[in-house]
C-alpha cells in the first residue's frame, strides 16, 4: 500500500500517541532520554581487554554491569570508526568502519546487544564537520573525481603584497596557524579548521549532505539510540559567491599571538545560519526512526558559542532539532563562584531554554580539565548532585563519579596533536587535553585495572593506588557512593517530574528542591563555606516537616538514613546531601 505524505505523517502521529500511552506504563520509548543519566566514554582510556594498552570495545562491554549498577542509562562513545588516529578518531577515514585498536564491527554489535540486554542505550559520536585526509571521499576531491570534487571546500590561492601566491584568507585553524592547506595534486587550497589532516567538508555540496544523511541512517540500521554531534557550529562557511568569488578575512580580535586562533574574530565561519536547517533535517531522519525501532532518537549538539545562538538549535518553532550542550558549568562556574553566582548560572539556562523543551547539565568531557581539578574535589559532590538533581539529561565524563583527577603528561609523553603544535616544550601544558584523558582507575593493581599491558598509551595517574573504583566502592562513604546514590534520586517521580526551585540562604548555601504532588519531594543542599551551616527550610512550605538524608557526600556529617527536622539541618563544610521527604507533599 503506498500511503501519501500527509497519509505517512498521520500514521507517525497516531503511532507516536499509541507508543507514548505504552511508554507512561514502561517508563521507556520516547521518554527514556528526558531524564537519561549519560555517561560520556572516552574508549582509548576506559578499559583496556587485550593488553595493548589502549581501550576498546571489548573492555567496554565487559564493564557495561558497572555503569548498570551506577545507575547509567546510556553511554555516548567518543568516535571508534577507522582513523589514522592523528586526532584520536576525530580524524575519520571511514564512517562505516571500527578502527582496528577498537576491535570489530562484531564487537560493536556484541557489545550493542549487551548493552540493550541489560537496558543501556548506545549513543554513537557523529563527527560531521570534517573528515580524514585518508579518506577516499578526499583522496578522489583530490584528483577532481566528478563524484567527489566538490566534497571539500577547495579555493585558489591569492597574490600577496609580496607578489607571493599564499592562502586563500587569513582565516587561523583552532589547532593553530593557516586553516587552509595546498594541496599539489589539485593544485588548490583546501580548509581544516581543525587540523591538517582533517579537511572541512562542504555542505553547500548536495551529495555531501546526502551521504552524512546516509551515514546518521547507517548506524540507526544498527540500531543506536542517537547521536552526540561534534563541533556543529564550525560546519558552515561563507559562500564566496557572496564576495565576488573570494573568502574575506576575518577581523582580527586584539589577540597578540597571529598564529593563534583567538587573533581573529569568526563572523565568516562559525555560527552560520545554514548551519541549524542541517541539524533539523537530521532530526527528521531520527524521528523516522519512532516508528520504525519503537523509541525516541536522542541528539546532542556540540557548540561552544553564545547562549541566544546556542538555543536555536532546539528548533525554530516550526521544525525540531538537537538537545544543545550545556556548557555553562564549565565556563561559568569557578572554584571560588559562591552560591549566589551558581544559582545565576542555573537560572539563566532554564530562562534561555525555549518552552517546552529538555535541559541539560554537563560538569565535563574529553577535552576539559576534569571537574576535581578544575573546581576542586571538594566541590565534587556538589557538582555532581547539581547536575542530576536539575531537571532533564545528565552527561557525566569517565571518572567524575569517584573525583578522578588530571593526570600529568609530560612533554614527550604528550599525544595531543592541540599541544604537539605548540611546538612549546614549557608552555604545551597549557593547550593539551591529555590529561583529562589518562586510563580509568578500576582498582590499585597494574596500570590502576585498565590494562594488562607493559605501558598505556597515556600514563596513569600516579594517585590510582588511593583514587580508584574498587576502593571507593569498600568504603562506607565515596565520592562513589554518593553518586550512586543520587543518582538512584534521578530515577524517583519527584525529580523526572517535579518543579524546580532553586534557592540561597546565603552567599555558601544553595538549596536546589524538587515537588510533584502525591510523592516525596527531594532537597538538594549545599554548603560551599569552609564552616558548618545550619539551614531552616520552613519557608518552603510544601515540604512535610520531616526529611530523610538519601545521599551523603563525603565532606557531610549526617549519615544516609538519618531523620531531620526541616528548620533546623546541620550542614557541615564543604558538603552536599540530598534529603527526600518522609511523606508526601503537595
């Protein structure tokens, strides 16, 4: 029967009704990402199953149980497809394919159907911005394939004052030094706003657009639960039409290093307004998808840029797109903001967000400096409470839940191509990722559990013998333990569906309550002070006189199952405890 598109739509929506009656019963299906809890891998340093000293799928399958038991509902890899590995997989030379260091497709799919087995969901990592200078799509733009040639984004050079032939523009990599390289065999420039090995794909060209619409298709055939979309706001340029066939330069910012990216502002690429009908268009594949695998297609859009533009990505209105990052938690809050400062933070993304839409809250990733060395292991457990207490999806990066910290990579250990080009053996520290990426601590044995191996890719933290899951784990309080925990709060009715209030009683005490009628409301409290507090909760008249402590970080003195008077909570240094209700409220 060949239905039409007004007909097709009609059978969506009535599908998307019926499977959204099933999922009030299930708690799964369109809703499962709502209130998800994400846990972001990062698959070269998570576990190690061969002895290789780098991560893989197989190291990650076996611990799937771990992250089950935390409480986790979807991890998102960082990108495994086939890569000469100069980025670490965000250079692609094949979509379709696992790099080799990671395993196979065979035990993707194993580790696929483990995961679905035991009720974790799989977000795969989408690198749409550029490829590898390996990959045949750019070695046949190269050779000006007629099916390729446009692939990329390619431009004659231009004479200089020197009477010099150089660059198309003066536009500045993010890794440093010209975006555009030249290539002999085409006799053109070609642009990499990140490195030379990873040229920019041109989405002005309508094949290119179709086989990324391809690609997205290809792993939901699979069948993983969405996408993470990596630096989606760099995907657009100016279209040189527009300037008389040339690409302008962009203005320079004040900055004093020209080699630098930050010497240039980016009004010319980055930002660009083709750039959300893209991401829209992807989410009209996904929510093919509904009805096809029977539950919602999770995406998750990477871009550090203003709030107002970062909001757009949630839709115009009349299409929907992506989950935007939230990344105020990393920019916006310092280890000295008090509350006063983070309730500001929080307040003013829930005032951005458009109506009706999903939160998020992010204490880290990949490419920051881990949250306990950023903010402080002290303030740890305030961070991660905050981000699961809040309303909508959690990310949390490999290790947050026991207060990892960076590890130190030396200059010839360094790996990071960001700190390589520095060519700065004093200063490279201050441009590398490396060491938020160092290997998991599983327990105090060889290479902290994470490999078997001689040497790991990266060192090991030299506080693994002390800071590891396994010791956290025997301890009656962790930053573990804790966790876990709260976490456990994430799945109660009050937090997937209760109001949000978020209050401070003084410049240290932030007090965040979560109240759905006919259950026990929750309360999050924290104390940034280096003095013990005591907090009177009367003024929030819907709590029931009488509360719980449900999670009790390591700085607090009240234990997990003790029993409060709501006037009067003692809230010791530096602590953050969660207490539910003992009856209903509201």
């Amino acid at each position: 029967m060949i239905f039409s598109k007004a007909q097709h739509k009609m059978r969506l929506v009535s599908f998307v009704a019926l499977l959204a009656t099933a999922t009030l019963v299930a708690g799964d299906g369109l809703d499962w990402w709502k209130t998800a809890l994400i846990y972001q891998i990062y698959p070269r340093s998570f576990k190690d199953s061969d002895g290789d000293g780098i991560g893989d799928l197989n190291g990650i399958k076996s611990k799937l149980p771990y992250l089950k038991d935390l409480g986790v509902d979807a991890i998102w890899m960082s990108p495994i497809f086939l890569s000469p590995m100069y980025d670490f997989g965000y250079d692609i030379t094949d979509y379709r394919q696992i790099a080799p260091e990671y395993g196979t497709m065979a035990d993707f799919e194993a580790l696929l159907a483990e995961a679905k087995k035991i009720g974790v969901r799989v977000i795969q990592d989408y690198v749409p911005n550029h490829t590898s200078n390996e990959s045949e799509w750019f070695v046949k733009s190269t050779k000006r394939d007629p099916q390729y040639e446009n692939y990329y984004v390619w431009a004659d050079g231009v004479r200089g004052a020197d009477g010099l032939i150089g660059p198309p523009s003066n536009w500045i990599s993010i890794f440093r030094n010209s975006a555009w390289e030249y290539s002999p065999t085409r006799g053109q420039y070609y642009l990499h706003q990140f490195l030379i090995g990873q040229p920019d794909l041109n989405y002005r060209e309508p094949k290119v657009q179709k086989e990324m619409k391809d690609v997205v298709r290809f792993w939901l055939d699979k069948g993983v639960s969405g996408f993470r979309v990596d630096a989606i706001n760099v995907m657009y340029e100016v279209d040189p039409k527009n300037f008389g066939g040339k690409y302008p330069d962009e203005p320079l910012s004040g900055g004093t290093d020209p080699q630098d990216y930050e010497y240039l502002k980016h009004p010319y690429t980055k930002d660009l307004d083709e750039t959300y009908n893209v991401v829209y268009d992807w989410r009209d594949i996904l929510d093919e998808y509904i009805e096809k695998q029977g539950e919602y297609k999770f995406m998750v859009t990477e871009a550090y840029t203003d709030l107002d533009l970062m909001m757009k990505y949630y839709g115009n209105g009349q299409r929907n797109g992506s989950i935007p990052f939230n990344f105020v938690f990393l920019g916006d809050i310092k280890n000295q903001s008090n509350a006063r400062e983070i309730k500001l933070v929080i307040d003013k993304w829930m005032t951005f967000m458009p109506s009706g839409k999903v939160a998020n809250w992010v204490n880290g990733n990949h490419d920051q400096s881990r949250l306990a060395s950023r903010l402080g292991t002290d303030r740890v457990d305030i961070m991660n409470m905050l981000a699961l207490l809040l309303p909508g999806v959690t990310c949390t990066y490999q290790g947050e839940e026991i207060a990892m910290t960076d590890g130190y990579v030396s200059w010839q250990d360094t790996k990071d191509p960001q700190a390589c080009n520095t060519n700065d053996p004093i200063n490279y520290w201050k441009k590398s990722r490396d060491p938020n990426r160092t290997p998991f601590h599983w327990d105090d044995s060889k290479n902290a559990g994470f490999s078997t191996g001689n040497s790991t890719w990266l060192p090991v933290a030299d506080n693994y013998k002390t800071l590891n899951v396994a010791a956290q784990m025997n301890s009656k309080k962790s930053h573990y333990q804790f966790y876990k925990d709260v976490a456990a709060l994430k799945k109660t009715k009050a937090v997937r569906e209760g109001d949000l209030d978020t209050r401070t009683f003084s410049q240290s005490i932030l007090v965040l309550t979560r109240l759905a009628p006919g259950t026990p409301g929750v309360v999050g409290i924290v104390n940034l002070s280096d003095k013990d507090e005591t907090v009177d909760l009367s003024s929030l008249k819907l709590l029931p006189p009488q509360l719980r402590v449900a999670a009790s970080g390591v700085d607090c003195k009240l234990e997990t199952g003790t029993t409060v008077n709501k006037n009067s909570i003692q809230v010791s240094a530096h602590c953050a405890i969660a207490l539910q209700s003992v009856s209903n409220c509201c």
